[in-house]
C-alpha cells in the first residue's frame, strides 16, 4: 500500500490539474457550451462576466425560505431572481458570483438536478 502511494504522490499535481482542466473544457468548449451561454436569470446572463462554480452540498442551504452560499468565508443570500428554474443539463448546483465593491453577489444559481 506504501509503495502504491509512493508511485502516485509525483501524479497527484497532474490528476488535480487534469480534474480542473476538465471542469473548465466542459464549461467553456464541451458539449454544454451552448446551454451554458444561453443562461440568463433575472440579474442577467449568467456566463457574461462571472465564472460559474460547482458547489458542494455544505457550501449552500436554504434559510428562511431562501438559497444561501458560501462565497470564500462568507453566506451569501441569492435573490430570488438570481435563481435558475430549467432544468440542470450540467448535474450539480452551480453559481456564477460577481463582486461588487469588493462584496460577492450572487448574478445567478442553479440548484443541481437531485434537489
């Protein structure tokens, strides 16, 4: 077992990366790439000017009726027309942020296709 992590220890940058590129291949030139861009909520489209990120389970909740995330080490509230309501072709919950003065603003969120 020692010797199985020996050899990939010197891989682990290369599968990161390889992890990241491939999250970014999908969002910026996959197949999604359509669907991606044509997103747009009630703030505006949601690939103009913000990056989107996939957000584990722990880095969103619903509060009083309302979607939270978790932007750096702050909860951000969603308003109500930041959010998305089609269908999630991409799978996991989502959100394109912007800041604003230096403050994270939510411009769109889309809860994954399980929730």
């Amino acid at each position: 077992m020692i010797f199985l992590l020996t050899l990939l220890s010197p891989l682990a940058p290369l599968l990161v990366w390889g992890t990241l590129s491939l999250q970014r291949h999908t969002h910026d030139s996959g197949p999604l790439k359509e669907w991606f861009n044509s997103l747009e909520s009630g703030r505006g489209p949601c690939c103009s000017g913000a990056e989107g990120r996939v957000l584990r389970d722990v880095d969103w909740q619903v509060h009083d009726g309302h979607y939270e995330v978790l932007l750096g080490d702050q909860w951000v509230p969603v308003p109500d027309e930041a959010v998305l309501h089609q269908p999630n072709l991409a799978g996991p919950t989502m959100v394109w942020p912007i800041w604003i003065s230096g403050r994270p603003v939510v411009r769109c969120f889309m809860p994954g296709s399980g929730t």
